[in-house]
C-alpha cells in the first residue's frame, strides 16, 4: 500500500503556505539573530539598487532585539510561578518522568504552552510502547510498559479526518527517528505515522521516494489518543500566536535597526569631494599638501546633517514602547463573555487573554492525562490546576516592592531592577543614566 504525500499534508481552515509562512516567521523570532539572519532577504529585505555584497554585509550586522522570545518566555511561565495541581490516575513517578526522558508534567506542559504562545498550537499523542509478551498488570510493571507524551509542533501535524461529535477518526503525523547504522553511528529517518480508530501505521520512503507501509499495529483505545493545544483557537485543529503583532512590530523593529545602523555607518564617513583636480591622483595625509593650477577647485568634506538620525532613533523607541504595550495586553483583563449571573457567581467581571487561553489549556491537559489513564484501565476523575491570577500578582509585586524599598529592606537600585525584571519599565533604562535625570529633576541639594 503507498500512501499520497501531496494528498496527506493537509490543514484544516488555513492554507499550507499561510501556517508554513507565519511558522518559519515566528520560528526565526524565537531562535535569535542568527535564524534571523539564516531567514535572509524574506525578513530584511534587499533595497532597490543594493548590490549583493552590500546587502551580504549589511545582513551579516543585523541584530535581533529578541522581544517576541522574551514576551513568550515570560508569559508561558507564568501559569507554573506557583506549583500546579494534579489529580489522575497516573502515579507521581510516571508524572515525574512524563515522556520516558526524565521530563516532568510541569516542565513538558510549559514546553506545551511556549508553542501554544508562539506559534498558536501544537498536539500531544498519548503514547503507549508495543507490549509483546505482556499479559498481567504485573507483566507490565516488570517490563516498565505504561503511557507517555509525546509532543508535535505544528508543522508535524500533517492532517486528520473528523467523524461525528468532532472526533478524530484519521490523523497524519510527520516524525523523524534515530536508528542505529553500523557499529558506531546513527541515521535519521524520516517517517509519517497514521493513526486510525484501533489501529496504526507507519510510511517511510522507498528507493524510489515513494511512501510504503512499513510497519502496522493496533490499539486497544475506542479513540485515537491526541489532543490538539491552542493560543487563539480559531477552529478545530487550527490557532494562531495571541502574539502576532508582537511578531511583526519585533520584525519591524530588527528592520528598522538594521537602517539605523546603516544610516550611522554612513554619517560617522565623511566624503571628500574634489571638484577641478580633474583625472590627477590626490593624496590626502597630515604631512601631504594638495595643490592645482585650477582657481575654482576646491576640495571639502560632506558629512551628514544627523537629521534622519534622531528621527530614526526616535522611531525606534516609539516601536520599543508599542512593542511593551502589545505584550502587556496578554496579561491585560478585558471583559469576559459570561452572563451576568456567571459574573456573580465565579466573581469574574473580566479575564485577560492569558488566562483565557490557560483555562482551555488545562481542559486539554486533562484529556491528555484521563487519555492517559484510559491506556491502563482507569476512569477516574482527571483535574488539572494552573496559576491564572496573573494582574493581581504583579500589582502586588510592584506594591511590595515599593514598600520594601521605601521601608530600606531593598536599595533604590535594587528596586529599579526588579521593576525591569518583571518587564514593568523599560529594559533599555540604566540605572545611571536614570540617577542623572533624577538628579536634574530635583534640587541640587535634595537627596536621591
């Protein structure tokens, strides 16, 4: 049997090459300058009239402000600043190595929310490891036989068909596995897993870059074990980054840097213009002398005035604090579609972005656990509980630490770094540069 590659890449709602290009944006934002230049003219473009070798070089000094990785960072870890409740079937010791690599749940759903947060989904298949000989509970603990997680980025989750109750009943997975070769090395193999009600299948390519069936099972699950995670949920199996404005403005800014740069590159080389001297060579030097027989030559330096220096600079900073107040607006409460007697019984006037995607979040992690417990017979109760108290934590914060400074339990200084930690004022601030203004601000003879 062969499988269709072209026919199995297939996602739902969007188009390949919108998810592809929103992806391999993002992607780069997340791996730093040098993905960022790895991504060349498609993220900084080439000028009209640039030859190849200006641009190479003006390419090679583009610098990533990573303010999207950052925004991302921070947020996701949010919901985990305070210890997570976990109640399932699963005993601490699977929970503490969740996926079979010494990963805890805590540390893998974390991972699970950097995804969500980037690049607006990411899926968990609810694995469980082929039982050849095992027939007892006993069996099973012995061979250390139990369920595992295993995470797929977006860009592996080829496809899927949905039956009734929007229940998966077919879904493509691209995977890529180490297999040993020879005595000393190993090869990666690249392979797409199809997962069907009771049954599995595995397709790797032949020498002829066909799909074949390589290998086949079944399962003993009335569902296939995957659960779908999301940012903004904009339809099944389909999200998108709550961040991706923040994408373009940090894109922005790493183009606008990149013309700051040059624009000072050129301003900081003044041009010598000869005008008269004709085709005759000039040599320019503290023990040379120019001279001519022409009375109308003359010889000067154009510089730059520094206008469009300031007003890029300008620009930049301007950009810097859109881009804070786009990031802040995940954690930022807006009004929350409940009716009015939900407002008076959850006391819930309001959620921000953040917490609204944690609430999904933790549903999907408890099918992903009940799923779990389903592959060794149970069905208990599953409850998953994540910090989602994120305004109020900083406002306290903040209020804490103005008093401890105020009080002498912390410095001045040491409350201005905290303050820039908890991304509360701008990381571009220097605490010197700060005690100047201060200074200016304030009498000559007031203390600071």
């Amino acid at each position: 049997m062969t499988i269709n590659a072209a026919n199995s890449v297939r996602i739902q709602s969007a188009t390949m090459a919108e998810v592809t290009q929103s992806y391999d944006m993002c992607a780069a934002l997340m791996g730093g300058t040098k993905a960022m230049r790895a991504m060349g003219k498609s993220l900084l473009p080439q000028w009209p009239n640039e030859d190849d070798g200006a641009y190479k070089i003006r390419l090679s000094s583009a610098t990533l402000h990573p303010v999207f990785r950052r925004t991302v960072l921070v947020n996701s870890a949010r919901p985990f600043s305070k210890p997570p409740t976990y109640q399932c079937a699963l005993s601490d010791d699977w929970l503490e190595n969740i996926d079979l690599q010494n990963t805890t749940i805590t540390m893998f759903a974390n991972s699970l929310l950097v995804e969500c947060l980037a690049y607006g989904m990411c899926g968990l298949l609810v694995e469980y490891p082929k039982a050849e000989g095992v027939r007892t509970k006993a069996d099973e603990k012995a061979a250390g036989v139990r369920p595992y997680f295993v995470k797929y980025s977006q860009q592996n989750i080829l496809g899927w068909k949905i039956g009734e109750g929007m229940r998966l009943t077919q879904l493509r997975l691209l995977e890529t596995v180490e297999e040993d070769d020879g005595d000393f090395a190993t090869q990666t193999v690249e392979q797409v897993r199809v997962l069907e009600v009771g049954a599995w299948r595995i397709f790797r390519k032949n020498e002829a870059e066909d799909w074949v069936e390589y290998d086949s099972g079944t399962t003993t699950l009335p569902v296939i074990p995957f659960v779908f995670f999301y940012g903004q949920r904009i339809a099944f199996g389909n999200g998108r980054s709550p961040l991706i404005d923040l994408a373009f403005q940090n894109i922005e800014h790493y183009q606008s840097s990149s013309d700051q740069q040059t624009i000072l590159h050129v301003s900081r080389v003044p041009i010598l213009v000869a005008i008269g001297f004709g085709d005759s060579e000039i040599t320019i030097g503290a023990s040379t002398a120019v001279t001519t027989d022409n009375p109308d030559a003359s010889l000067e330096y154009v510089e730059h005035t520094g206008a469009a220096i300031a007003a890029g600079r300008q620009s930049t900073l301007d950009l810097e604090d859109r881009m804070r107040s786009t990031g802040a607006e995940l954690i930022s409460q807006i009004q929350s579609q409940t009716t009015a007697t939900q407002v008076n019984a959850e006391g819930e006037a309001s959620k921000s972005t953040l917490q609204q995607i944690v609430e999904g979040f933790e549903e999907s992690l408890e099918l992903a656990l009940s799923m779990a417990g389903q592959w060794v017979g149970s069905t208990a109760d599953v409850e998953v509980g994540l910090f989602k108290s994120y305004e109020t934590a900083l406002d306290g914060d903040s209020a804490v630490l103005g008093s401890a400074c105020q009080t002498g339990v912390i410095s001045k200084q040491t409350h201005f770094t905290e303050l820039q930690r908890r991304d509360v004022i701008s990381p571009e601030l220097q605490w010197e540069e700060e005690q100047k203004r201060i200074g200016l601000e304030k009498p000559s003879n007031a203390g600071l």
